[in-house]
C-alpha cells in the first residue's frame, strides 16, 4: 500500500532546515534527474553547493525526464544517483526495483523531517516529498470583468466567460490548457474525469471503467474547451500555456500551481498582466467535485549506486531544501517547509486542496491508463471520431498493455 502526502494539511506542516558546514561530506558522485521548473531548479542549485571536496553534483533537468528516468535508472550504474518524482513517476521505478529504501539515511541526515514528507511504500520510505502542486485556475480579472462575467466555479462558467469574450471580440483563443499530445493530454483527460467522482477502474481490480456516461462527460468537456483554444492545442505544454498567458494572450487557462511565482514575479510579462492575473481552485465538472488532481513532488534514491553515492546525493538534497533555499525561493512553489510563507502564487493550490481535490490515484497500472489516453484522445478533440469511440480505442490500447505486463489475464 502507497502511503500518500495528506497535501492539504500538508500547506502549514513543519519541515525544518537541514544544515551542514560544507555537507559534511568527504567523497561522492551526485547527478540528479528532474523537470524543468523553478521550484526544481532551486532545490538542485542548492544541491550543488554541496560540490567540492571529492563530491561531484551534477543534474540534467528537462521536460522529458519521465521518458528517461527507467531506462537511465535501471543501467548499472545508474545514469542518475536521483530521480525527482511525483505521484505517478515513482510507480513505474517502484514496479522495476529502481530506487532504494531510505530508512537508514533518514535516521542518519533527515531527523527535520516530518512524517508526512515521508512517502512510504510496504513499510519502507521511498520518497521525501518537498511541495505540493496541482492544476487550477487562472484567470484575468480585467478581461472577465470587461465581458461583465464573474469568476468561473465550474467549467460550464469557463466555456460561457469564453465565449461571451469572444463574441465581444475582447480577445481571439482565450482558452488554455496542457493539452499537448501525450503524458499532459492524458493528465487533463484524469483531472476532468476526477470531477465526475467515479472511480477509474473497477474496484479490486486493473478493469478499466471509464467506457461510459462519465468518460464521456469529461470528453466532451475538454472539447468544449478547447473551442476556444488556439488550433494549435494539441502542441501545449506547461512551457507554452505560460509564454502564452505572459504575453497576455489568455484570459482563462489551467496550469500547474507551480507556474505562478514564475507568472506573478513579472519577467516575461507586462504589468498590466501581473496585475490582473487570479490564481483560483480548479473549478468542478459537474458541480460538487473538483476537476483535479493533488500532487506532491520529491526525491528518490537510485538502487543501482554505490552506497557512498546514494549519501552524498541525500545530503546533497537535503541541503537543497535548507531554510535559506526555500526563503529565496518562496514563492516558486507551495513548499512543504516551517520556512515557507504562503503567498498569492499558493492560493490556488491551497484553494484547490481545500476543495477537496484528491490525489492522482497511485496504482501499479495507472501510468498505463495514462499512457493510453496521452496517445488515443487527440482524434477526438480533433473531431475526427466519437467520444465513445475514442474511449473503446484506450479502453482497446489499455487492456493490451495490461494484460501483456501482468495486471489482467
């Protein structure tokens, strides 16, 4: 059983500093692999002022790192000594044997640690978890208020405000979400089927049971939204939904929570943006459940290292979690830290987890479901075949990888 982070509580835990005169290390190779994003960026600078004295850090941070992370971990030695995770990324590690236990090294350099930093699996902490994220809302209070619309709780609120912002000629396209083919169109599919309250399999079993009146509901959703997106949309990645709404053409999108220091902290952007820029819940579907998924992102240890390696790269991260790093940082992320001060960046995260938004489901077989939608849903939302066709082909696509890694018969 995978033990998750309790993210909303989570907003005001403690996780205290981890300080070391120089990392207090004598020896070590660390190279990390994580995504490319400020709050991570922030973490491993910091793990790199742990270089010197016989200890090397090195990280490669990309927008493709989900795609490397098996195959790198799993040559012996490992490519990378870390892999940065979230809920659906440490699966597919955990399922091949690829990171390690990190009881002893927790007992030994992380008694700041809190339990609900830990991410335990089977009795065993796998994880230490650093902030929490999920997508939501933003939106332009300006545009909204010139169209005379309030701001959107649902998503029928953000197809009318679109299209009334439209119709008024305001802006052409108001509309974003991470829709581009793959692991985002496939995460936008989960966070609008997750405000339908069904469940995504059926119970006790890797059964798919999204072929009905609720896969559909969520389908026809995102077309809906994606009406009002630029024909371009199935090109959109976290990169480019925030270039677009920082050169002020979006007035609605949703976006990862820790997008919004990078949009609020005015580079890239014009005052007049920052300035009527709203970080709200992610809205519901049909009206009772939030459409969205909680997250919370952390670090493992490669299995396939030495063990001088794998305590120079906790350490090393440790030190990437220092007070001083978060509070230099404050607002990139929602940190899980005593030093982190929420701020506007946070409200929608916080908004959305006190909505009752629920974690992304951490099944063994999830990541393939996941895979499955990110490649079928495209002709759909490009008008090319039916909700209910599109559905049977991941249904189809499902079922096969299922069955040919174990999980059905």
């Amino acid at each position: 059983m995978i033990k998750t982070v309790a993210i909303a509580g989570a907003m005001s835990a403690l996780l205290g500093s981890a300080a070391y005169a120089g990392c207090g290390l004598s020896g070590g190779n660390v190279n990390i692999l994580g995504n490319e994003f400020g709050a991570i960026q922030a973490v491993v600078a910091g793990a790199k002022e742990c270089a010197g004295d016989g200890v090397t850090v090195e990280a490669n941070l990309t927008k493709e790192h989900r795609d490397l992370q098996v195959a790198a971990l799993t040559a012996n030695p490992a490519q990378y000594t870390s892999a940065i995770v979230a809920n659906s990324s440490i699966v597919p590690l955990m399922n091949d044997g690829l990171i390690r236990p990190l009881d002893d090294l927790v007992a030994k350099h992380g008694g700041n640690l809190q339990p609900h930093q830990l991410i335990t699996i089977d009795g065993q902490v796998m994880a230490v978890a650093f902030m929490a994220n999920a997508q939501h809302l933003f939106y332009r209070k300006d545009i909204l208020e010139a169209a005379g619309v309030d701001a959107p709780s649902s998503y029928a609120d953000v197809v009318a405000a679109a299209a009334k912002i439209e119709s008024m000629g305001l802006m052409d396209n108001p509309v974003a979400l991470n829709t581009k083919t793959g692991w985002n169109l496939g995460e936008e599919f989960v966070n609008m089927y997750m405000g339908t309250g069904a469940d995504f399999f059926n119970p006790g079993t890797a059964e798919v049971a999204i072929n009905n009146e609720n896969g559909v509901a969520a389908l026809e959703m995102l077309a809906s939204l994606v009406e009002y997106s630029n024909p371009d949309f199935l090109t959109f990645d976290s990169n480019a939904t925030m270039a677009l709404w920082e050169g002020g053409q979006l007035a609605l999108a949703t976006m990862w929570g820790s997008r919004g220091g990078g949009i609020l902290d005015g580079e890239g952007s014009s005052a007049d943006v920052v300035g009527a820029t709203v970080l709200s819940a992610a809205p519901t579907l049909n009206g009772d459940n939030v459409a969205s998924t909680l997250w919370w992102d952390g670090f493992t240890i490669s299995a396939n290292i030495s063990d001088e390696d794998a305590e120079a790269t906790f350490v090393a991260l440790m030190n990437g979690l220092s007070d001083e790093v978060i509070q230099a940082n404050n607002d990139e992320a929602v940190w899980l830290s005593a030093a982190y001060q929420a701020g506007p960046a946070s409200a929608g995260v916080a908004a959305t987890a006190s909505a009752g938004a629920n974690p992304y489901p951490m099944l063994p077989f999830m990541g393939l479901l996941h895979t499955a939608l990110g490649a079928e849903l495209s002709d759909f939302l490009q008008g090319n075949e039916s909700a209910e066709q599109a559905l049977a082909d991941v249904e189809a696509a499902y079922t096969a990888a299922a069955k040919e890694q174990g999980f059905l018969n």
